[in-house]
C-alpha cells in the first residue's frame, strides 16, 4: 500500500535586493506649501521589517493650520465652475499616470503588496478619477408650473476630512479627493500612521494645480486622528476603517452635527450551491479570499459549502493555497505578500491559535520564520459557526470553509452576523444563485463573483459595516448638502 506524498512545505520568495527610499523626502501640503512634519516617523517595509523612509507627522498646531487654511479657501473654491474642477481633477490624473511605476513602487514598499496588485491599485484610481471628474450635479427640476417652480440644487458641505486606512492607501485617498473637490468642498486627508508615503505623493502633485488650502495632507503618528474628528473646523468626514474606530468616529462628530459617510468592516460570507462547479469556483473564491493576503473589509470570510461537495472543495481550496507564491511585493514570482504591520501579525497568530484549537488546519497553519511579516496562506475545515475565527471579522490570511446541509440554515448563519458589507453565491443555475443572493443582508450580492466595484456603482454596508456610500452618483452626493429654491411665479 502507497501513501501519497505530503505537500512541500510553503516556500518565501524574497530575492529581492535591499530597497530603499532614502533619496525621497516626503512632506506634509499645508496651505498651499509643502512642509516639515512636527517631527518625523520610520516607515518599514512589511516584507522586511526594515526602515525605507521617514515621515513627516503633524502636531496639533499643524492640523489646526490645515483646517484653517481648508476653511479659508472654501470660500473661493466653492464658486468656481464644476469645468475648472474636472479639469484639475484630469490634470491629476495625467500626472499620476506619468509617474506610475514611481507610486506603484512606493504602494508595494509600504503596503508589501505584490507589484502587480501595487499598479492594479494604481489604475483603479485612475479610472475612479475619470469617472468622478466626469460627473456633474445639475439642479434637478421637481415642479415647474404657473404657480411655482421648484428646483432642488447640491451645495458642498465645506471642509471634510478623509481618514485613510493603510491597506490601499493611494486608491483610497483618490476616491476621497476626487469627489470632494468635484462637489465644491476642501479637503484635509489623514493616511494611516504606517502607509503615509502616498498620500504625501498625492499633496506634491495637487500643490501647483489647486489654490492653497483647497487640499491638505497631513502625517498622523498613531494619536492625531481624535483631534482631527473632534475639530470644529470639519464639516464632514469620510472615513474608511474598523467598525469599532468608525463607532468612535460618530461619536466624535456628534457635537457639531458633521456629517459623516463610514465604511467598515465586513465578515462577508461565499455560499457555494450544490449544482457548483468545484474546481472552477473553489478558484474564484479563492482569489477573493486572500485577496490583499485577508486584509480587505470585502475579503470572503466565511465559505458555505454543501456537504455533497465538501471534501473536494476543500482538497481543491486547500491545494490553492499551498500552491501559492507567497514573498516580497517586488520579486516578480510573487502572488501574496505579507501582512502590513506587527499588530497585523500579531492578530494572525491568534488566528492561527483559534484555527488549530477549533478547526482542522489543512493547509498553511504558521508564520514563516523570516524577517518581515509573513503568514501562510491557511485553510481550515471541520469548524463551527461559533468560533471566533467565523463569528468574528478575521483580517489575516486564514478562512474558514463550513460545511452546510440545509440551505436555509446557511443563510440563516450568512446573515447572523453584526455585518453587512458584501456576500456572494456561486453556482451553475444563476436564477437559482440570484434567488438565493436577494435573501442575504448586506450592502451588495454578488452572484459568482465577489468584489466587483465599479466607479458608477454605489458601495457601502447594512448593519455595523457602514452608513452611507461611496462611488456613483449616490457617493457623489455624499459630499454635498440639499437645498430646495422654491419659486413662486404669482402672488395674490
């Protein structure tokens, strides 16, 4: 009797010289000038841990300058013609296309991202822009008779604050600005305590094409950002991150009624039908499971899977996984990078702990022992809906695929989460995958497929994943304040 052979060990491409950028200096954009940080602050390289430059934080006096500067020229900005505002916005847009090896290099250097997905992030905020800058808000006309006519107009709110998260941080700054300005408004953007090298990138390139204080940036060391949400400057923030740091964002903006648009966590769930094709859908979630290596609010979480066809999806997935390249962002054979900061990896290794005490781990199950922050790509089998590793948001490189008889009871436990971000049903009669996708609770369902945003398409979650949208024109709208003008043609 034979045995087949164990799969080889994970294997880490790092053949990747030592890079660095040293030359680079890196600067705030404070009213119209680009300035110093406060003080500065190392930003590492996840794949090496190493330090590749450093960055300019602010104080509060220096966010306060920002606010300032956002409130003064909002006066001015918010009169100019929409066509001048799309015109800068395309402006922007060649510019990033002109340097974009240069800022796909840097995503990948901060975010450990392979340079592949580094210049995927790249295009899509191209694209975003584009769109964005392409869009217009005309009056829109409700009643229009002898007596009356009433016109419902969008005004911009003001100053408005974009709190970026670190894992796609020039993408993510893109789609805040551009709909921002478009609308009238100013903007301060805070990035992420450790990815603010792009956001620095972006201020550098705005400076010339837009008057002074239109756009700020400014550098957070880990403790501005309750300063910045509490500001009475601030008109309205547009935050992307954690639930619980978007509880903590409403909160702040309570006392001045900001408005404020929060896009949050997801534990998003994949419901394979039984008429699926395995091999082909197990390799479509797979993709959009460790997309990011787990770190993203719309990864598939939790995978449903029909008892009839368990054990082969799960060979299938688990074979995916040890067949991936995991490495450096900038090694060329690189698929998967590594998570982007110790509190990341820590965070990975509780999941990993949890996988082993509850599931059966079937593939990955480890970190590798190397510099950096690398974590095998982890599969686990056999484990209840109650884990902690299921039940709550798992942002790692560790999915979960259970095992479903009935249905019903796996849209029941789809739904019976505190999320509501995205969800997706895959299988081979697309009527019966559609009916199934109208009963999950969350902002969108895709139908085999996960992950499909579009700039002309709203996104925003149900529950505890967000209020309010962005993208389309209902993200556009976002940014800007009703006012009705009533009319009246004849008086008595």
């Amino acid at each position: 009797m034979t045995t087949a052979p164990s799969p080889a060990p994970p294997q880490l491409h790092t053949s990747v010289a030592r890079v660095d950028l040293s030359d680079q200096t890196f600067k705030q954009l404070i009213d119209g000038q680009l300035v110093e940080g406060a003080i500065g602050q190392p930003v590492r390289d996840p794949a090496t841990g190493e330090v590749i430059a450093t960055a300019p934080v602010a104080d509060e006096k220096q966010a306060d300058d920002a606010y300032r500067a956002a409130a003064r020229a909002f006066g001015e900005w918010q009169n100019t013609a929409v066509e001048e505002r799309s015109r800068i916005l395309h402006q922007l847009a060649q510019r990033i296309e002109a340097r974009r090896e240069e800022i796909s290099r840097i995503i990948t250097l901060e975010t450990g991202k392979p340079a592949a997905s580094a210049d995927g992030d790249v295009d899509s905020a191209l694209i975003w822009m584009r769109h964005i800058a392409d869009l217009r808000l005309d009056p829109e006309v409700v009643r229009d008779d002898e007596g009356s006519r009433i016109e419902v107009h969008r005004k911009p709110i003001g100053v408005v604050l974009g709190i970026i998260p670190w894992n796609f941080p020039f993408f993510q700054t893109i789609y805040k600005v551009a709909p921002a300005l478009l609308a009238g408004n100013t903007i301060v953007i805070k990035p992420a305590p450790t990815t603010p090298l792009n956001a620095m990138l972006i201020g550098e390139m705005l400076q010339d094409l837009v008057p002074a204080g239109v756009v700020n940036v400014v550098g957070d060391g880990g403790d501005l950002g309750p300063y910045l949400t509490a500001h009475k400057k601030v008109d309205k923030i547009s935050f992307t991150g954690s639930t619980v740091a978007g509880r903590k964002v409403m909160a702040s903006s309570a006392e001045t009624l900001k408005r404020v648009v929060l896009e949050l966590g997801g534990n998003d769930g994949a419901v394979v039908l039984d008429d699926a094709d395995v091999p082909k859908v197990a390799k479509g979630i797979f993709e959009w499971a460790f997309w990011n290596s787990g770190q993203v609010c719309i990864n598939i979480k939790r995978i449903f899977v029909h008892s009839s066809q368990y054990d082969e999806f799960c060979d299938e997935f688990a074979r995916l996984a040890t067949d991936a390249k995991v490495g450096h962002g900038l090694d060329p054979d690189t698929e998967y990078g590594p998570v982007q900061n110790p509190k990341q990896l820590e965070a990975a290794k509780k999941a990993l702990e949890i996988a082993a005490r509850d599931g059966k781990i079937i593939a990955g199950g480890d970190v590798f022992d190397t510099p950096g922050y690398f974590v095998q790509l982890t599969v686990v089998r056999d484990i209840d809906h109650a884990s902690p590793l299921v039940a709550e948001e798992t942002f790692a490189p560790v999915r979960a695929i259970l095992k479903y008889d009935d249905l019903d009871e796996a849209i029941e436990q789809v739904n019976g989460t505190e999320y509501g971000l995205g969800n997706s049903v895959w299988g081979t009669d697309v009527e019966r995958a559609s009916r199934v996708a109208q009963r999950l609770e969350s902002g969108t369902v895709w139908v085999n497929t996960h992950c499909a945003v579009l700039p002309e398409v709203p996104f925003g979650g149900r529950k505890q994943s967000g209020l309010g949208v962005e993208f389309g024109m209902e993200g556009l709208l976002e940014f800007t304040d009703t006012s009705v003008l009533h009319i009246v043609k004849k008086s008595d």
